[in-house]
C-alpha cells in the first residue's frame, strides 16, 4: 500500500487506508484492526475515530466522493453552451482517469456500492455523496438542449459505470479504451440522446 503517511489528517489518513483495502482485499479485509496495520497507527486510533463498523464505511465513502469529485474534476468541466465537444473530451479524460491511475478507487468504489445494498443506512449516506456528480451532469445536459434531463442523466451514468465496471471487474478487464474511443462512445451516446450533430462530432 502506499497510504501511509503522517502529513496527512488522521481521519484522511484512515479513510484512504480504507479505500486501500477495500481495493486489495474486498470488503472482508476491511477492519479496524487492519486500517490500523496497513497506516501504521497504533491500535485502537481507528475505533476511535470512527467507533462503529457503519462510522468507518461511511468515513471512506465521504472521502471517496472527496477524491472522485477531484479525478472527475466536476468544478473544472467547461460550460456546454460554449463548447459541447470540450465537455465529450473532458468528460472521457474523466473516465479514463479513472480506469487508469485511480483504477483503485473505483474498484473501492464498487465494494462500497454493493456494500450499500445490504446496508440501509450507508446506501442513504453513498447516494447523498453522490448527488454532486448527478445535480452536475443534469446541469450539463440541461444546457446541451436535453429535453428530458433526468432520462438522460440515468442513460449517461449507466453508460459510464458500464464501461468502467466492464473494464476493472468485468470481462473486459484486461483492456483499457484509449481517451479517443471514449471520446466517440460519448458523442454516439449524446448525439442518440440530443439529437445533436455538433456533439456527435458533424459541423455545427
């Protein structure tokens, strides 16, 4: 693990440690005992921060939307009215991103995400962490001229969570798309949706 660190605050410190495990050892491998072990700290700082096995899975999932908002870079995304075809590149760099250098994250991502299912409460405290990227691409596609934006957000999300499953636990694990082929699978996908030729990569 390359977690361990003292420059960073105690409570980022255990959460990306983690993330960490949740990654490399699923969800069973994740314990107070093991958090403690894998960021160096003496035993017991974990429970202390996070005293319950529901406070801790919800310390990672906040820190997990911290560190996501940042490789998807939501805060930087263009404005669509000005330039559909810089949202398609920004939103595909996003995505490889992710199945690149954080490829870690994600696969986190999808332990918390089944976690969530058998957790009433985490699954109220992970869908409220990630109403930001949700409230962000129906703004997006609002702008582009969407006419159902809800719809199309769904269709968009399922899309990109899709090829990000497919390619980091699914049968297409071992390969990764390039920026470009991301780049036409979302102008396919907008263009199908908005009817839109700019966006499908046409003359504007």
């Amino acid at each position: 693990m390359s977690v361990r660190t003292t420059s960073a605050p105690r409570a980022d410190l255990v959460a990306d440690t983690a993330l960490a495990l949740l990654a490399e050892r699923g969800m069973r491998g994740l314990t107070h005992r093991a958090v403690d072990e894998a960021a160096g700290l003496p035993q017991g700082s974990t429970s202390n921060l996070a005293r319950t096995r529901q406070a801790l899975l919800e310390l990672a999932v906040r820190r997990l939307a911290e560190r996501e908002a940042r490789v998807l870079a939501l805060d930087e995304l263009p404005d669509p009215r000005g330039d559909a075809d810089a949202v398609v590149d920004a939103l595909a760099l996003a995505a490889h991103r992710s199945l690149t250098r954080n490829r870690d994250l994600t696969l986190a991502r999808y332990e918390l995400a089944l976690e969530a299912t058998r957790r009433p409460e985490l699954r109220a405290y992970y869908d409220t962490a990630g109403a930001r990227f949700r409230d962000r691409l129906t703004a997006l596609l609002t702008a582009l001229g969407s006419t159902d934006p809800a719809r199309h957000v769904l269709s968009l999300v399922a899309w990109a969570d899709g090829l990000l499953f497919s390619c980091v636990a699914g049968s297409f694990s071992t390969q990764v798309p390039s920026p470009e082929q991301m780049r036409d699978g979302l102008r396919e996908l907008l263009a199908g949706m908005l009817g839109d030729r700019k966006t499908a990569g046409g003359p504007g």
